[in-house]
C-alpha cells in the first residue's frame, strides 16, 4: 500500500514514455515451470523480446534509462512475489529460448529454487550473457543463503550496488 503512489506516478509517466507501461514476459520460474514476469517497460514497444544483453541500448527509452538505473522498473515484480512465482531474493528467471543457461542451472539444482528479484549476481554485476558463470553464482548464493544474507542482499540492491544487465551497443 505505501509504494501504491510511487507504482502510479511511474506508471503515468511511462504511458507518456512509450504508450505501454507495464512489460509482461514468460520465464522460466521454479521447476522451469513458466510464470509472467512484470516489470516497467524500459525500452520501446517494438523491440524484439530477447534476453537484455542482446537487446539494442538504442532500444531502451529515456525515462527506461532512469528506470534502469535506479532499479525502479523492478518493482511490478512484487506482484509476482505476492502471488507465490518469485522471493526478493533468488536467481534471476531467464527465458526458455536461454537453453544454454537452462542447462547449467538444472545441472546445479538452481531451477529448484524459486526465481528472485535480485541476488548475489545482480549485486556483482554478473548477468545473463555469461550463462555458467551466472549459474555458478546462483548455485553459490543458494548453498549459503540465510536471512542475513537475504536481506544483505536486499539493501545492497536498493542502495544501488550492481548496474543490472548489460545490453548490446
């Protein structure tokens, strides 16, 4: 309920920004079972629904540029973690067109895990375009994760550690 007036004014400002606020998105949640991820639309409406660091920086809007950077194009995904799909804290949900990373998480038993808004790879500015290196951190985070480090983690996000995916130039 507090963040209800934040979540309406960012949402306001994105109907001016691209027309289409809210991005919705299949990926790949616990036991690769599929769920709608939503977050705030940070590029334009037309680019191709693809993994972020194969995604044009052209691409990305001047307000999803803010967004981005302050991590706020996250926060719809509170719904995800209200409905049961996501925790605050756990690997990032891929695609399922991402096979390489599927590949490595299932071998490492990360898909066991419920998919988070942020981790130990976000905060290290690991992200998906290094599919075992990603993997290996989930695991790692996974194997240690206790509520120290859950909300270590947390407060590290929001005090801005980790740029977040890169894209392509």
């Amino acid at each position: 309920m507090l963040g209800a007036p934040v979540l309406a004014i960012l949402y306001g400002i994105g109907l001016f920004d691209t027309g289409s606020p809210i991005f919705r998105q299949e990926r790949v949640g616990r036991g690769k079972k599929p769920f709608t991820l939503i977050k705030f639309r940070t590029m334009a409406v037309d680019t191709a629904s693809v993994a972020s660091h194969l995604a044009s920086s052209a691409s990305v809007t001047r307000f999803g540029r803010f967004l981005r950077r302050t991590k706020l194009d996250e926060l719809p995904q509170l719904w995800n973690v209200f409905k049961g799909e996501m925790s605050l804290v756990g690997p990032r949900p891929c695609l399922f067109n991402q096979r390489e990373l599927i590949a490595e998480r299932e071998v490492r038993g990360v898909l066991d895990a419920r998919p988070g808004i942020t981790g130990l790879a976000q905060i290290n500015d690991i992200d998906m375009s290094t599919p075992r290196l990603l993997a290996e951190t989930d695991e790692a985070m996974l194997a240690r994760l206790n509520i120290r480090q859950y909300f270590r983690y947390i407060a590290l996000t929001v005090l801005g550690k980790g740029t977040g995916d890169r894209l392509r130039d």
